[in-house]
C-alpha cells in the first residue's frame, strides 16, 4: 500500500521520500528512496526526513518486537526447545521529534480483529489526523494481495469506509484526503 500512495503521490507531482524495509517491490520512479534493514534504521530515516515533508504516511510497523540478543552465525539446531527472547521494537511513529507545526500524520491498523477500536485507540494514542485501518485476518485483501478495503478513521471522529478495490485505486483515493487534510492544516 505504501508503494502505492507513493506512486499516486509522484503521479500527482509531489515530491515522495519513501522509506522502506527489503521488499521485492520496484522503487517508483522518482521517489527519493531510503532502505532500512533494521527497525532501529527505519526510525533514524523516518526522523532524518520528517521535519521537512507536509504529510507523513506511515503504511506499516516494521514489527512489535525483535531478538533480544542478536547472533552473527546461525543458531545450531539441537535437541529440545529452542527460546529466542523478545523485545518489543520502538514505536517510531510515536518516538518522533516531530518540531514542523504543519504536518498531516497518517498512521495505518493493520488488525486481524477489533478493527474500530483498534484504530480509535491509535488515532488517539499517536496524534494522527488519520488512521487507515485494514482487516489482514484474510487472505484476498491487505498483505501479499493486489487489492485491499479500508476503514478510515479521522480525529474529527468520521469514519469512511473503502470497499475492495485496487491499491493503485485506493492510493488514489487517499492522496486525494491527505491533500484536503494539508489544505486545512
């Protein structure tokens, strides 16, 4: 979804800095792009470009948690149960420094239930203008799908609700909202 928004945005002439995980998506072309393996490099790129854009898109956590310990050579296998400790990762979109007054937050509820509640609850949380939420406890929509439906959620308290169409489709669609949310920032 967020190669998506930023094709739309690059179609409608914005200026697009993408940061992104590995993914096996083209860069679109001429977005500025910015790769991060790790959580911890995603924030430092999120954080190096967010006092200087008008709308911050954040598709998708990177995850809610990593290896306590990392390790340089492959854990052998061996008899018993392996345990791997976990952390939880940093919240990056609530860790910003974010200093720039006029900025559109967008944040994404990616849930597998409670879908309302869930992005109510983040909408708050993190000071967004918007929550984009989306149902992955399905197979045809979401991760790993071309299409997707959405629920939008906005700090006005409005919600409107996207049926399954394209990405590219609903790109579309909420560039235009995060272009109407800059104009009355």
């Amino acid at each position: 979804m967020g190669y998506a928004i930023a094709q739309a945005a690059l179609d409608a002439k914005h200026e697009v800095v993408l940061v992104s995980g590995p993914v096996c998506l083209p860069t679109p072309e001429g977005a500025e792009m910015v790769r991060a393996m790790t959580s911890d490099e995603m924030f430092s790129a999120v954080q190096q470009h967010v006092n200087d854009v008008d709308c911050l898109v954040m598709c998708a956590a990177v995850a809610d948690f990593k290896p306590a310990q990392y390790c340089e050579h492959k854990i052998k296998k061996h008899d018993g149960l392996a345990q791997i400790a976990l952390i939880p990762t940093r919240d990056i979109l609530s860790s910003l420094q974010i200093s720039k007054k006029k900025i559109v937050i967008v944040g994404f509820a990616a849930e597998t239930n409670f879908l309302a509640e869930n992005a109510q609850k983040k909408l708050r949380e993190k000071s967004c203008d918007l929550i984009v939420g989306n149902d992955v406890s399905g197979m045809d929509t979401g991760f790993e799908s071309d299409d997707n439906e959405l629920v939008l959620f906005f700090r006005n308290g409005e919600t409107r609700r996207f049926p399954r169409e394209s990405k590219t489709g609903l790109a579309k669609k909420l560039l235009k909202i995060f272009e109407q949310l800059a104009e009355n920032c």
